[in-house]
C-alpha cells in the first residue's frame, strides 16, 4: 500500500470515521445516540474513504460500491423523509442523509476525476457538505440557548446532535485532505494568491456570518423566551385571581347570597307543587344578576320535585372542585353547587343550583396575546392521573398521566403545590412552553400554557429574514473582496519587478533547486549580481560547483545533504571565485518543500553576497584583536556603563586588572562595589557622582582587592557621554594599573 502525506492523513480520518462508529454503537458516547442507520452511513463513508487513499487490488471499483451503497442509505433516508411526518425509526435524519448524499457523489467521482474542472466541482460540494455541517451545528447550539427545538419541521429535524456533527466533521475532513492529495485541485491554486485568498476569504466570512447570526438569533429568541415568560406568569396570576373569585362568588352566592332558606324549609317540611315552583321561580328572578339560571329540587332517589329556569344537562366535561360544587362548559363556563337538604329520610334530598360564569368566559377564552393556542387549563388530582379542563381551544376534560416521558407534566407540578416556569408536555402531549401554580384553596392547579409550535413560527420568520440577509452580506463581501483582490493580482507583476530591483540592490540572488531534474532556476540577472558575468551558466550544482573553492566542497555537499535528509533549512556560508580570479563571500540559505509522501521535491533559497561584511568584520575583528592586546600590554583596562539601562561593559584588560579572565563575573556596580577597598569605595562613587553632574571628566586613583587577596592600585579616568540628541547618557572610563609605579615611591620613601 501506497499514499501521499494527505492521502495518509485521509486514510486516518477514513479509519477514524469507522472507529467512531463504532463507538458509537456500543453506546459509549456522552454526545448523543445517532439513529442505527446514521452509524451505518458513517461506516460506509469512513470504509470508502480508506480505500480511496490506499492503493489496493481493483480499490476503485470497491471504493465506487462503498460510495453506491451509501448513496443508496441516504436516498432511501430522504425518500421516507418526504413520505412521512417524521423521521422513520431508524434511517438518518434529512440533514444527516443529504451530507452523506453529497459524501456518496464525491466518492464514487474521485477516481473519475483526472483534470481540473471535475476537482472544482469536487470542491464545491464539499464546501456545500462544510456549510451543512456549521448549519446543523448551529442549529443544534441554537436549540440548547432556546430550550427547545426551532428546527423541527413537522417532525423532520434539522439540527445535527453533536456526536453526528463530530462524525460528519471527521468525513469532511477526510475528503478535503482527499482532494488535496489530487494535483488538479493543487494546480488550481499553485501561484494564484487571487484565488486562494478568495476562497480562504469567502469561507471567513462564511464562517463571522453564520457566527453573527447564531449570536443575533439566540440573543433575540432568549428575549423572546424572557418576553413569553413574563407575559405567561403574569396571565396566569391575573386568570388564578379572576377563576378563583368566580368560584368563590359562584358558591356563595348559591349558598347565601340568592337566600336559599325558605327553600330549605319548604323542602324540608315535604311541600312541593305550585308553593316550592314559586319559590324556585322567586329565586331565580332574584338572582339572575348573580348569573343564576336555573334551579331544581331532587328527592333523595333522584327525582327531581320542581324545577325552573334554563338548566343544562350536561353530565361530560365536569370538574369537581369539591364535593358539593362542580364546573363545567355548555356554551361558556357554568359552575353548579348541590345543597343538602335533610328531610329525615334515608337519603337527603338536594336543592341542585346552575349559574353561568359569563365573566369567567370573557377572560379565559380572550388570550390573543397568547397566540393561537394560549390558555388556562385547570386540573385536578386523579390518582396517578390529572383530570385537565382546558378553558379555551376543547371544551372537553382530558384525563392524562402525571408522568410523560419520565417527567412530570405542569398540572402534576401544580397539584403538588409547586410554582414555577418551563418547557414540558401538555394534556395532549405537545411540547408547551407552561407557567403553573395551585389553588389550594379549592384542591386545584392552575397552567396558563403556550404551545412551542407558537414560539417556534415566530423565530423561524425571524430565521429566514436573518439568513436571507447573511446571504446576501456573504455575497456582497465575496465581491467585494474579489474587487479588492484584481488589482492585487495586478500588481503582483510590479511588485516580482520591484523585487527583482531591491534584490540586485541588495546583492541578492533567489533560486529554485528541482530536485528531480537537478536543474537550478535563478532570478534575472543573478549571476551578475553576484559578481559572476552575465553569461555564467549557473543551471546546475555543477555549474555552481565550479565557482565554489575545492577546499570548500566537502562541507557546502555536506550542508545540502544535511538539508535534504533531515528536511532542516540549508544555512551555509561559502565562496565563490570570480572571473578576475578574486573570492567574494555569500551566505546561501534555503528551505526544503516536500511531496506529499515525503521525499524532498525541491529547495527555494537566497544566496547573498557578504563580501563587504565579511571584510568589515574582519576589520573590526582584526582591530578588537590589536586594541586588546595593546590593552594588555600596557594594564589598561576599559570600560561602559550606560546609565539609562544600568548595564556595564568591561574590556577583556579590566577584567583581568580585577583579578578575573574575561566574562568570568557578570559586570555590574554591585560587582564593582565589592571589588574596591572599602576605605576607598565613597570617595570612588563620589568622583562619579561629579562626573555625572557635571558632566566633566574626572580622574582619580582607588585600591582594589582581587579574589586571591592581593591589593591592586589603580589609577582610573572617567567621563560623561551621550548621543546627538543628549539622550542615552553613558560613562565611559578607564582603569591603569599603578601598583608597581605606587610600590616603588613606597619602598623610595623608606
């Protein structure tokens, strides 16, 4: 088996892509379970993948299958998508069966594609892949700031869960390493900066926008979820208020307000016929402004004794809220008390009052603020299950667990007491977006409820006008770039010119060695910027050889065999002679480029002339050389100190004065203030501190212990420098030794 550096990388991300899936299906994955049909795709996907960067027996025709296979998984995927309202169990999500389509195409055309125009096809579909793969991610994040899925159209999800994307980025991966590995791809690109910086520049740009557009997305459905939260708590608290008085007032007014004791009394001594009509008609006369509409007395076997007014008979769609009261929907909202009336028989007799809660009715059902399907559900406790009337889109009581995919449901929420705001299921299981709290006062919870498909409508119009927009900015800027980058292309040729000129300027020769041919290609006028002739051959190592000493072949060869073996940059300096027979010095560096499989292609390098710094380093080497050993001769030490950055120069001479080989101690004030005798040492720094006041020389003598103890006199001079401007001031100085000079006036003297 055989790759390129890429194909090698893609045959990694090939068998990465595999292993993953792998993965995957063992259910060790924190980033989310794929559908067994995606893992299948990832595997077919990462199989072709392998094959098509490996050379193997008749590998195009198995890398074809593999890719006709996958293809087959993604069409099948889409096909049932369409067909249904939801992903079939399973098969791949849409947006995970159409990146594998794109996958399956660019696999099974790869070995197809020999020129250039199929690879840019080939490239093209892969950025399609890309901007699918940064589309679904995003939508992914964007679900997890909302809370909830803004990307389900009609069942089918578009954003990607995060182990898929990491699966489809490995893939993506895969595939361009794939086509760089083509040479029509790379020619493409080879020495067109227009090109490469457009297609690097359209993808950046790519990128900031759909960044812009996560962050202005999320920003605006998070304020749009605090907006609904606010409006949701704040309804439910008005509605909570509104239901229990209607209640409240409802049952009292039954009770007491409508002066049901004459009717007691009358039921209670066993009177019927005209006398309890009457009285029915009586009360209800009176308390139609209370909502009364309609009474009726049962005896203790459920025959009713008398009744008047417009009862209903609905017996569904009751809530009981206690064991005497009951509300529930015919046309609008009636709440129905049942009064004990204890005749002495077995069974009580009852006085069954009916009143419609019109009130009730006008708020609960108005809750366009809400959308289309906000409401107040009322619930009350059944055991392992919740008995939900809805007060505004069915008039029906719904009976539903407590429990809904593990979680409990708002109204079970509520019915234990709980406050509190989230998204969660309803009656009917969709996904709502819920305020709740109870009523404890008469056994109740209360949801005030808006479905997510509401929420959901309104971000995505918001969603499609902000990526209408980042399409057409994209597109704008990819214009505008290509319009900037023309006339850069334009100059690229003055600017080779202007190169070529600073080059000769400079003396400076640039070169490319092709390794396989053996052929060096020079800019214009090299030879004779290096001092060769303008007709000296220099197309070969050869030919360069011949201009290089003898003496200095061994190591120039050893140099470029160290650059090519080890892939390290070629730095050498060597000579070369002259048609006069003269050697002029050049430094010669370059960098080795590599196939993708490894071996050396080819050298780009300088070789620049350096005679003349050659010969003024040696001049300056040549004088340090004199002015030391003159220095050494005489005792005479120099030395530095630049004040503004407190470091110290001493000259080779000054060291050995203090008793120390040159470099041996770091030069500093502190070392030097150990050196000097003590007794000395203020009048030292008092003689400098007046030179740098003053600013004028000044000479004076002090004695200085060397390491093995020896006392040294030293006669030293010192003054004050500083640049043009009077800036970077330095004192500069010297030290003499006088020791011989003061011993003998000493042994004079005795």
């Amino acid at each position: 088996m055989h790759a390129d550096r890429s194909g090698r990388t893609g045959a990694l991300a090939g068998l990465m892509l595999i292993a993953w899936s792998g993965w995957l299906d063992l259910g060790f994955s924190p980033l989310g379970a794929p559908s067994s049909g995606a893992l299948v795709g990832f595997a077919l996907a990462g199989a072709s993948l392998l094959v098509a960067n490996i050379r193997l027996p008749r590998g195009e025709t198995l890398q074809t299958l593999l890719a006709v296979a996958l293809g087959t998984l993604a069409a099948l995927s889409l096909l049932r998508a369409l067909q249904t309202a939801a992903t079939p169990t399973g098969l791949p999500s849409p947006t995970i069966a159409i990146a594998l389509a794109l996958a399956a195409v660019m696999l099974a055309s790869l070995p197809k594609a020999k020129s250039q125009f199929p690879h840019l096809v080939l490239q093209l579909l892969l950025q399609w892949l890309c901007l699918l793969i940064l589309l679904g991610s995003a939508a992914q994040l964007l679900n997890g700031i909302v809370g909830f899925d803004l990307f389900d159209f009609a069942g089918r999800h578009f954003a990607l869960d995060w182990a898929s994307a990491l699966a489809l980025t490995i893939l993506a991966v895969g595939l361009g390493l794939t086509l760089l590995s083509q040479p029509g791809l790379r020619n493409f690109y080879r020495h067109r900066q227009d090109r490469q910086v457009l297609a690097v520049g359209s993808a950046m740009l790519l990128i900031a926008a759909i960044a812009a557009w996560l962050i202005g997305v999320g920003t605006f459905a998070g304020q749009t979820l605090s907006l609904f939260h606010h409006t949701l708590q704040s309804a439910l608290s008005a509605n909570m208020s509104v239901l229990g008085g209607a209640i409240r007032h409802a049952a009292t007014a039954a009770e007491q307000g409508i002066q049901l004791a004459r009717m007691e009394n009358l039921v209670r001594l066993g009177i019927s016929g005209p006398v309890l009509h009457t009285e029915l008609q009586r009360i209800l006369i009176s308390g139609r402004a209370a909502g009364l509409k309609a009474l009726w007395v049962t005896s203790g076997d459920s025959r009713i004794l008398a009744s008047t007014g417009e009862r209903s008979s609905i017996e569904r769609n009751r809530l009981r809220i206690d064991r005497r009261t009951w509300l529930f929907w015919n046309d609008a909202y009636w709440i129905e008390v049942r009064i004990p009336v204890d005749t002495g028989a077995l069974a009580p007799n009852e006085i069954v009052v009916q009143a419609r809660l019109d009130h009730l009715t006008d708020v609960l059902n108005h809750s366009d603020h809400l959308g289309h399907s906000g409401e107040l559900v009322v619930c009350k406790s059944g055991g392992m299950n919740v008995d939900c009337f809805p007060t505004r889109l069915t008039p029906y009581v719904f009976t539903t667990p407590k429990l809904v995919d593990g979680e409990r449901i708002p109204s079970a929420r509520a019915l234990d007491g709980e406050h509190g705001f989230g998204l969660s299921r309803d009656y009917r299981g969709n996904a709502v977006l819920a305020a709740y709290a109870p009523l404890p006062e008469f056994g109740l919870g209360v949801v005030q409820k808006l479905d997510t498909g509401d929420i959901h409508n309104l971000l995505l119009e918001q969603l499609r006008i902000s990526a209408l927009l980042i399409g057409i900015l994209v597109l704008a800027g990819s214009v505008l770039l290509y319009s900037r980058i023309s006339p850069a292309v334009s100059k690229q040729a003055r600017t080779r010119l202007h190169l070529n000129e600073a080059q000769r300027i400079g003396r400076i020769g640039s070169w490319e060695y092709d390794i396989a041919s053996g052929t060096l290609a020079w800019t214009q006028d090299a030879a004779e910027v290096l001092g060769l002739g303008p007709a000296v051959d220099l197309s070969t190592l050869d030919a360069v050889f011949a201009h290089i000493p003898h003496e200095q072949h061994q190591d120039v060869r050893l140099a470029l065999g160290a650059a090519l073996n080890s892939g390290m940059p070629l730095d050498i300096k060597h000579q070369l002679t002259i048609a006069d027979g003269s050697r002029r010095w050049v430094h010669v560096q370059g960098k080795v480029f590599h196939r993708p499989d490894g071996t050396a292609r080819n050298i780009v390098g300088v070789t620049h002339d350096i005679t003349e710094h050659v010969r003024a380093a040696d001049k300056i080497r040549r004088r340090d050389v004199f002015l030391n050993e003159a220095q050494r001769i005489a005792h005479l030490g120099s030395w530095e100190w630049r004040l503004d950055t407190d470091e110290q120069l001493w000259s080779d001479e000054c060291f050995r004065l203090f008793g120390y080989e040159p470099n041996e101690i770091a030069a500093s004030l502190e070392q030097f203030k150990r050196l000097v005798v003590p007794a000395d040492l203020p009048t030292v720094l008092a003689h400098i501190d007046t030179v740098i006041t003053t600013r004028q020389p000044c000479s004076y003598q002090m004695r200085i212990r060397r390491p093995d103890g020896e006392i040294r006199y030293l006669d030293s001079h010192a003054e004050l420098t500083a640049d043009a401007n009077g800036r970077r001031p330095r004192l500069i100085g010297t030290n003499l030794d006088i020791t011989e000079q003061v011993r003998a006036k000493t042994r004079l003297a005795h």
